[in-house]
C-alpha cells in the first residue's frame, strides 16, 4: 500500500474479483455504446491520428508489424510468448517486433509500426489496472542517434499529443471527468540508481541490479504530477538487445517514461546491441538459446547500423489521457490476463 502522504494525486485501479471482471467483460457490447466508452473511442483516434501526424513530421516512414515469427522479444517480464505450429515449425506471436526494427533501420532512418503484441502476463497483474495480454505499441527506431536524442524525440511526442487531446477532445475529457495537464518538455529525468534511492527513502524493498517491481512502479508514478524518465537501467534487468555502455560496465544505455499519478510505465527504449559478439554473450547470459535465432544472427553476422528507439503503448496512453482507472475501459475488445471473456 502507497503511504498516502507521499502522493501528489493518485489514480488506483478499481478492485475487482475475476468473476466481477469476467462478467463485466461480456457485456462490452452494453459499455461501448455508453457516453464514457464513446469518448475514450473518439480520444484514442485523436491519439492515434495525432502520433502518425507527429511522427510524420520528424520525417519518420510508417511500416506494418509483423504478427507472427519465428522469433519475437524475450526480455518480457515473467509474461509466457504464445507459440503455435506453423508448417510444421514452431512460431510466435509477437511478444514485441523488436527484432524485427533492427532490420528496417538498415534500409530507413527513422520508421515506426503500431505494433499488436501478445503477452500471457502473469493473473497478478489483473489489479496493476495497466496490464493486457493483448495490446498495441507504437514502436518506433531511429539510425545513428543516442539514447538521449529518442528521450528528447519522445517527450516532444507525449507533449504534443497531450495537447492536441485537449484541444480537439476537450468535450469528451469534460465528460470523462480528466483535467489534463498539458507539460512541456524538457521531462525531469533520474537514473534507475537514484529511483532506487527515492523509493528506498520511503520505504520500498526495491533491488538495484531489477526492473522496478509494480507497487513500487505506481507508487513512484505517483510521487510526481509530471512525467519523467528513469534512465541507465542495470545489465541485469533487461534483454540481450539494450546496449551495455561500453565505459560504465553493467549500465544500460536504456530508458523508461513514467506517467505521473499513478499511472505507472508509459514507454521503454534504449540504443541497441548491434555486433553479433555482443548478442551471442548477452544471449548466453540471459538464458536464450543462439540456435533458436536463425535470420536475426545471419543479419547480424553482415552487420547492422548503430539505433536507439522505443515502444509506447496505446492503450496505456489512452488510460493517462482519459484518466480511466482500469486498462481495459481504454480499449475497445480487452483482452486481460488469465479471463477469456470476449
Ligand atoms: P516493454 O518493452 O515490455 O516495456 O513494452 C513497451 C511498452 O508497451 C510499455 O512501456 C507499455 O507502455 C506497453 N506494454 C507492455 N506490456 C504491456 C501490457 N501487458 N499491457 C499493456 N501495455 C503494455
Ligand atoms: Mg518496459
């Protein structure tokens, strides 16, 4: 529980058992044609027409996502990929295309997809209120830039489409309620170190060399009225595709955006391990089987350009902006970990 006195404002998911949730869920047909569900459909368009605009304008090139592969994201946090038989091979559905981004920035500079990924999160996550097993994410990646520079280009996005929102959808955030503060970048920024620090100061068993565990996510959310980024995330906490710094040792060259009240992770990125040498021995180090990642080693093996770049996911976006409690009143068909209901 969130001491309440460290709080600025605070948004928490409402609670509800898995039969409450379950039957809820199988009236979606009810909700979507209510006031509230109509105009957190209209704001996501204004978001999703809002972030092609912007990224457009940076002169970025959207491509499709891949759905199914032979190999997709591993570094998922305790959620289980769905793999099925293809042809007789065992494939994936994406968990993150990630890998896949690596190969388009060969050929564009800057491009982005709205990518539908498939997690089976684990059930705890039903009452994080920001957890689906199927969502979307824009992903986006950049050639030749640091981490810094995509920092920069994501906070100018988030502001940007906060604030078309509020110009555009002004009468459906009234009827939702949501007094959206529009915050201008540059965004607060703090190593994972000093995050650690801030949430041990109150009171949180929060390791160093781990993602920061959920309670302590949204407790840290809600500590501040703006967003902010954690950066320089310890080797240990992620996948094999975040660049190591070649002078600090154990720090990732990576990145999280916060939303602030309590909404938790908006976005995560970082530059990218590129040189097959590299890959083989984060792989070996995180438990991935080399074999399994056929065309991603014999691309890497004729080399790739440098890249940074990240993922926001759209349905967390929409909770933020329409300041909906529970994810899955941000999304028109929800699927929610462990509840097969529509
Ligand atoms: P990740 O690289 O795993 O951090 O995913 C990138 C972004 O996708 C996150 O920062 C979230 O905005 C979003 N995301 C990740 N997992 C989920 C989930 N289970 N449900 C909804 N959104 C998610
Ligand atoms: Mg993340």
């Amino acid at each position: 529980m969130v001491p309440q006195e460290i709080l600025v404002s605070f948004v928490r998911p409402v609670v509800m058992d898995r039969v409450e949730i379950e039957s809820f869920l199988r009236k979606r047909f009810r909700d979507i044609k209510k006031p509230k569900m109509r105009s957190v459909l209209r704001i996501q368009d204004e978001v999703l027409s809002g972030l092609r605009d912007f990224l457009r304008g940076e002169g970025f090139v959207e491509i499709l996502a891949p759905i199914i592969g032979p190999v997709t994201d591993p570094g998922i946090r305790g959620a289980r990929q769905v793999s099925f038989d293809y042809y007789g091979h065992r494939f994936k559905i994406m968990s993150s295309m990630i890998l896949y981004k690596q190969m388009v920035i060969s050929s564009l500079d800057k491009t982005f997809a709205l990518s539908p990924n498939v997690r089976l999160e684990p059930e705890a996550t039903l009452a994080t209120g920001r957890h689906l097993s199927e969502f979307r994410q824009l992903d986006l990646e950049v050639a030749e830039v640091s981490y810094f520079d995509v920092m920069e280009l994501g906070e100018r996005m988030v502001h940007y489409v906060c604030d078309r929102v509020k110009r555009q959808r002004a009468e459906d955030l009234k009827r939702l309620g949501r007094e959206l503060r529009s915050h201008s970048p540059p965004f607060r920024r703090m190593s994972h170190a000093e995050a650690v620090d801030l949430l041990r100061s109150e009171g949180f068993e929060v390791r160093r060399e781990e993602e920061i565990p959920w309670d302590a996510e949204e407790a840290l959310s809600a500590m501040f009225d703006e967003p902010f980024w954690i950066y320089d995330y310890p080797l240990t906490a992620r996948g094999f595709y975040d660049l190591e710094d070649p002078e600090r040792p154990g720090i990732l060259r990576d990145f999280d955006l916060m939303y602030p009240e309590g909404f938790g992770e908006a976005v995560s990125g970082g530059e990218r391990e590129y040189q097959l040498e590299g890959v083989l021995a984060r792989m070996r180090a995180t438990g991935q089987d080399p074999s399994q990642y056929g065309w991603y080693l014999d691309m890497l093996r004729e080399g790739i350009r440098r890249s940074a770049g990240f993922g926001i996911g759209i349905e967390r976006l929409t909770r933020y902006i329409c300041g909906v409690e529970n994810i899955w009143d941000a999304v028109p068909f929800p699927k929610v970990p462990g509840i097969a209901s529509l």
